[in-house]
C-alpha cells in the first residue's frame, strides 16, 4: 500500500470541514475504458475515484437520480455540478490536459469505442442513456460528503487499468 492510499479524506479548519478531493470519478472498475479515464486524471491530487458499484456510490446515485444509473460520472462538489458518459470523458480530458488529438478521438468516437470495450470485455450491461452535466440536487451534496471516505487517490489507478486487462485476457 502506498501513502497516497492512505490520503485523509477530510481537512478541517475553523469554519468547516472540506473534502480532501474536490472532484470524484465514479466508474466501473472492471472496465478497461473506465480504468483509463481514472488513470488519466492521476496526476490531480485533488481528484480522487470511487467504485460506481459500491455502497457510497449507489448511495449517492439513488439521491441524485432516484434509480443508480449505470455510467462513468465525475462529480465536482465545488461546482456543484455533475458530468455524465460522454461529458465525463471531455472533462477528464480538459482537466487532465490530454492533447487535443485524444480529446478529438474520444469525442467523435466517444460510443464506439465504448461498445468496442463492453463487446472485448464481454460485458452485457449497457450505460445509461445519460450524457451531459447536471446541478447536483441537495440529496446528493449530502451523499456527497458522506462517501467521501470511500474515495481514493487516482495515483493507483493506471495498475486497476492494467490488472483488470490482464485478468481478462488472462486465459486468451
């Protein structure tokens, strides 16, 4: 286990208390293309990842929308504002500075080389059809705050790329 894994969730001061990551992706850890958007945003500590289907997530998921979807989502409390699918991919790239050329692929590309995933790794579950940004609803701020425990650094999410591939490929 690294340092970075053991990250505080919280700091405080003497007015209130603020997250230790001021935006999360919440993604499907088996996913190659999810694992991939997380390993993008890696080198922002102030961006951390969250397992779409863990309590926490869920959790927040059922107040923001009533019925979790399944989709990639980066949530930024500080802007009260959540990206969906689509929206989540051109974010993490503008926010992790990846050249044009990858911003441009993924954008024209965005559906097909998700189906191309889905289809590789043998999944069945669709996403949502859900793409864009949302305000976040005063349920889900309060989730929010609450999973923030559960969130951990992006920093080893190059390796959840990379192990979720190999246990995939493993018996091709």
């Amino acid at each position: 286990m690294s340092t970075n894994d053991l990250q505080p969730t919280q700091t405080a001061d003497r007015d209130r208390v603020e997250p230790a990551y001021e935006a999360v992706l919440i993604f499907d850890r088996g996913c190659p293309f999810c694992s991939a958007a997380a390993s993008a945003l890696r080198r922002l500590p102030k961006v951390g990842v969250l397992a779409w289907n863990g309590d926490a997530a869920q959790q927040f998921f059922t107040a923001q929308f009533d019925e979790p979807p399944f989709t990639l989502v980066f949530v930024d409390v500080t802007a009260d504002q959540m990206w969906l699918d689509r929206a989540t991919a051109d974010e993490s790239c503008d926010r992790a500075s990846l050249p044009t050329f990858v911003q441009d692929l993924l954008e024209d590309d965005f559906e097909r080389i998700a189906d191309t995933v889905r289809v590789a790794v043998g999944s069945t579950q669709y996403a949502a059809d859900l793409s864009g940004t949302r305000s976040l609803n005063d349920a889900a701020t309060a989730k929010y705050d609450n999973f923030a425990p559960n969130v951990h650094s992006t920093l080893g999410a190059g390796e959840l790329r990379r192990s979720a591939v190999r246990d995939r490929y493993a018996s091709v």
